[in-house]
C-alpha cells in the first residue's frame, strides 16, 4: 500500500493509484523503447513507435525544435505510441524525446546519425554476378559463445550454431568459388526454439543473438565490401513470428489482418491477383490470411504499419550499407504498399537491387510481380522476381521427363518482362528438396543444371551446399549443415584436401564453370538466341546483336552452348544463315570436346556426348 494522504490509503489499479474517496493519482509515463533505435540526418523524416507504460494522455516533444512531433497517436491501452515527425535534422545530434502526462515526466535519448558515403556499399547487383543463398544458422559456427538457448544439433528444426562470424570466415572459399553476391536469410531477433531461420521476427530492429550482434553483421557486410563482394539480407514484410509483442498488445487494433484467435489462412493461389475478372473473394487469402496458418499477417494497408516496414528496410541498409534485398512471400503483400516501399527504397538508394519471391511455375503469373508492369494493377516497383518457372523448367526437363523444348518455352515468355535480364534463376533453394534428393537425379544431371545456369540469361544463384553435391528432401532436411562449418563434423567441404570425391568433382565443376563465366562478358550480360530444341538437346548462344550474327562486327564474337540429357550421343547440324550465329567461321572449345563442332558452308555441325554438355566460341 502507497500512503495518498494523512487519511487515505491507496492500491495499485491498471495504471494509477486509485484512493478511498474514489481519488485516482495518475503515474509517470515510461517508455522502455523506442523503433527504430535510431535514425539519420537527412533522412525523410521518421515515425518513431514508443513502447511503455501509462503513456495514455502523455504529451510528446524533442529537444530539437526543428524536429518537432507533427502527430500522436496512443493505443487505449497506453502501451504504445506513434510519433510522427516532421522532419530529420541536417546535421548528426542526439535529441531527447520527452513524454510528459499528469502524474509526470520522462526522457529518453534518440540519435540521428551520420548517413553513409553514396560509394559506402549501395551497390546493387546484376547479371554480372553470382548469388549464393546462405541459411545462417546451417552454414558456419564462428563463435560457439553464442550458442543459446535452443541450441540442439541433433534437432533437424533446432538451432544449430551457425552465425554471421562464421559467415565472415568462409568468405575465402566463396570468392574462389566465384560467388559475388551473399544473400542471407533474416536476421531478425526470433526468440523461438524452432526459428533458426529467421523468418518468425520477434524484433524486427534486433539482431538474433544466436546469429551475433549487429556489429557482427555489419563486419560481414564490410569484409564483403572490402574484397568487392555484395550483401544481400532477407527481408520480411508479410508476417512476423507468433511470440512477437504485437500479437497479443497491437499498436492498434488492426495492425494485423485478423487475430490470434480469428484469422484466416493464407493460400499460394496467386492466379486470382492476375486475374482481373477475379472477386475479391479468391484473392483476401493471398493478402490478408496468416502464412501457414501461424505466422501473424500484418496489414499494410494501416498507414503506420506501411511506415514502420518501409522504414525497416531502410534502417537495415543504411546500417551495413547492403547492396540489395530478397523480399520475402512477396505476392502474399499488396501492390500499394510495394509501390511507396520501392519509391522510398530506390529514392535513397538509386543501385539497391530488389528481388521478390514469387514462387510460382507460370510466368504469366510471376512477371506480374516485376517492376513496370501494371497490367494486374499499379507498379511494384520490383527490380525483378526470382525465376521460379525456370526453376520448374529446369528440373522438368532434367529430372522428370519433360523435352527440352519445355525450357525454351519457359524462355519464350521472358517478352513478359521488361527486363528479363534481371532474373533470377536457380537450381534450388531453401524452400525447395536438394536437386539430388529428386528421384532419378545424378550427379551427371546436377552438372548439367549448373552448366544451364552459368550459361543461360540473368543472375545465378547458387543454395549454399549444392556445389559439393549436399542432399536433402523436403524442409527440414534440404537444411542440413555444411560440412566443416561445425566441431565435430568429419568432412570439411571448405577446403579442397578435405572434400570427398564426389564434392570435390561437383565444386570444380561449378567452380569452372564460374571462371568461364567471368572470363566471358557475354555470358554475364548478352542476349540469348536458341536456335535448336529436341526431346533431349538444346542449343543456344548467347551475345551481342545476334540479329546480324558475326557480320555485326561487335568484335566480342558468340559463346554456343549446347546439351544434350540423353543417353546416347547426338549429331547436330544447324542452319547458321539468319541466326546469331550467320557468317561465322571461326570456332574454339571453351568447354568439352576438342573437335566437336566444325563448320561446312552455311551448316555448323556439332556433336555432343550423352549427358553433357560442349561451350564454343563462335566468331
């Protein structure tokens, strides 16, 4: 019991103190936090989320006139408020933000500090690059202190160890394997026993202690940097995880779609959000149901939920100076918000490059999502999906029957993007059984599919594990550890004496076939003709004005690829008049048989073993 007066004597009620003659003593305001933890001089200006207590009626200043609060708004509860300001200052200083109500006053410091140089990481990525998927808790444990709680190798959806230090240290055997670009899942706070993967936030402005410290991840982004390499973090603005704050105190009432206790289920069906003769009834799913029936669906139609977000991915960038973002469940959003989050993104940080995914086999339903279509709506802004139906195709043809001709068709429909050299595409990812846990698949055919994706239009990424011919079926088991990254294991696949044969042949596979890609500027940002497909071949060149063939006089000549999946030899004779490949007469083996092309007349005759696949040169 608290004393009020001489006579009365009070108890602690909600959030005053509530006394015998029914007189109530209102308590200080506190705040505990404060999102984002700190912003920029320069900056647009911000909307500061304050976490606390009896903020209810609390009037709210800076120190800093010139950054004063242009608005308020308090949850009824008194545990949360927005304050909108007007502006960031032009210059680094702390301010303090002070929050005064009846029964008191407190403070709390903010900084806006410097921005990053423009050439201080910012870069972006392209075509010229190599993308390499790291799922951070599988790959390396650089420091064993960090271990925590839920740290159980043995669990296949426990944490196991891996962190951004590990990361760091293997940055070595990534740049000799010719990877440019690291994506990197979440790194958000997920204090949840089976949330190694990042994708279930419980602070959205945290680095998970079991991943390091934020000084950690900007030390990664750094050493990158530093060896001309890029930094691209997973970002997640569809859902959080279902032990946040919000899920069960909300900011406001609808800052999620639906509740804990009343939501709806998100579904993968996104051919209703392309379809302009769709009712809204087949398309709230996608957009407002909670991913898997559980991850919290936030609702970024509510203004103050779209500028939290926004700004997130602006903290993080800014804070590592990353080079791009994968944005994660991407149609599950709506294209509203999507359109102001690029504005703000692209305005601040012009090379900054976006993915979506869309994971999706049909292209009409995927570049739907790409930036400068509005045929399904207003532009995303998107610089571009990954290439999930060149994933499908990719597998359909190398795994599960399907002709060669399928995959050239996948490519017919690039004329759906405007900038199809964006793409993305891949063998497999995270989300997807390992290319070698397929049924019918061999090493033979992972071999192919690499040799297709250093070869064919757009950037490759890489699954962290697939180069040394790592298996795994469906989730959990496609995110086993890599080997060498943890105590104990017997293999260590970063260093060349230690790999197995198999790994060893995969990773020099892949290996060369990266170094033929650097060495060839064509291969990285040339147009793509195919010129010929079969049940089991395809051929394809790529380069520069392949219109007018060779007499273009582009002088950098064409890169031939050609593959055959079957198993016994094929002997191609291909037209050269009217095609990339007109007027050449000069060949040169970058890759298989010496002797197996030779060109007679106007004819180019090409032979290729079972299963493989020959790279020419052609000028």
């Amino acid at each position: 019991m608290i004393r009020c007066s001489r006579w009365l004597m009070c108890g602690v009620f909600g959030a005053a103190l509530v006394c015998g003659l029914g007189e109530a003593v209102a308590q200080a305001p506190r705040m505990t936090k404060v999102d984002p933890p700190n912003w920029w001089a320069e900056m647009p200006k911000a909307m500061l989320l304050v976490q606390g207590e009896n903020l209810s009626g609390a009037r709210f200043h800076v120190s800093d006139a010139r950054v004063r609060v242009e608005k308020t708004k308090i949850s009824a509860n008194g545990h949360w408020a927005q304050l909108w300001l007007s502006a960031s200052p032009v210059k680094a200083e702390t301010v303090t933000i002070t929050a005064q109500a009846n029964g008191g006053t407190t403070t709390l410091p903010f900084t806006f500090a410097a921005r990053r140089k423009s050439d201080d990481g910012f870069a972006g990525f392209s075509s010229k690059d190599v993308m390499y998927l790291i799922m951070t808790d599988r790959f390396a444990d650089g420091d064993a202190t960090n271990n925590g709680v839920g740290y159980d190798r043995a669990k296949p959806r426990g944490w196991h160890g891996g962190d951004l230090r590990g990361i760091a240290q293997q940055l070595d055997y990534l740049q000799d394997l010719g990877v440019t670009t690291v994506w990197i899942t979440p790194v958000y706070q997920n204090h949840e026993d089976q949330s190694y993967h990042g994708y279930g936030a419980t602070d959205m402005y945290a680095v998970d202690e079991h991943f390091g410290t934020l000084e950690d991840f900007k030390a990664l982004a750094a050493a990158l940097h530093k060896r001309g390499m890029k930094l691209v973090l997973d970002t997640v603005p569809n859902h959080v995880g279902p032990a946040h704050v919000w899920v069960e105190d909300s900011p406001e009432p609808d800052w999620f779609h639906g509740t804990k206790g009343n939501h709806r289920e998100a579904q993968g069906d996104f051919k209703p959000l392309t379809d302009p003769h769709a009712p809204w009834l087949t398309q709230r799913d996608v957009t407002e149901g909670w991913f898997a029936n559980v991850l919290p669906d936030l609702n970024q139609e509510n203004r103050a939920v779209a500028q939290y977000l926004t700004q997130n991915a602006v903290w993080w960038i800014e804070q590592a100076g990353l080079d791009g973002l994968r944005l994660d469940t991407f149609p599950y959003v709506g294209r509203e918000f999507w359109k102001g989050f690029h504005a703000e993104i692209h305005g601040l940080y012009p090379r900054v490059t976006t993915v979506g995914e869309v994971f999706n086999t049909d292209a009409t339903i995927t570049s739907a999502f790409a930036g400068g279509v509005t045929r399904n709506g207003v532009d995303t802004g998107l610089d571009t999906p990954f290439d999930y139906p060149g994933y499908f195709g990719l597998r359909d043809v190398l795994l599960h029957g399907a002709p060669m001709s399928k995959l050239a068709e996948v490519w017919r429909l690039d004329a759906l993007y405007p900038h199809p050299e964006r793409l993305v595409p891949f063998e497999g990812n995270h989300d997807t059984p390992r290319f070698l846990s397929e049924a019918g698949a061999t090493p033979a055919k992972l071999k192919l599919a690499f040799a297709i994706l250093a070869t064919m239009r757009g950037m490759p990424q890489i699954y962290s594990g697939d180069e040394i011919a790592m298996r795994g079926e469906e989730d959990p088991d496609n995110r086993r550890d890599f080997p060498g990254g943890f105590v104990g294991g017997a293999e260590n696949a970063f260093v060349n004496g230690s790999r197995t044969a198999e790994q060893r042949e995969m990773h020099d596979w892949v290996k060369g076939l990266l170094d033929l890609r650097r060495a060839h500027d064509v291969l990285q940002t040339g147009e793509q003709q195919v010129l010929q497909t079969g049940v089991d071949t395809m051929v394809y060149v790529r380069g520069r004005n392949l219109r007018w063939g060779c007499a273009s006089g582009d002088g950098e000549g064409r890169v031939l690829v050609v593959v055959n999946k079957g198993d016994k030899a094929e002997m191609l004779d291909l037209p050269m008049s009217h095609t990339a490949i007109a007027e050449c007469r000069k060949t040169s083996a970058f890759w298989g048989a010496e002797g197996a092309v030779e060109i007679k007349g106007d004819m180019l005759h090409v032979v290729v073993s079972p299963g493989s696949v020959e790279i020419i040169g052609v000028n």
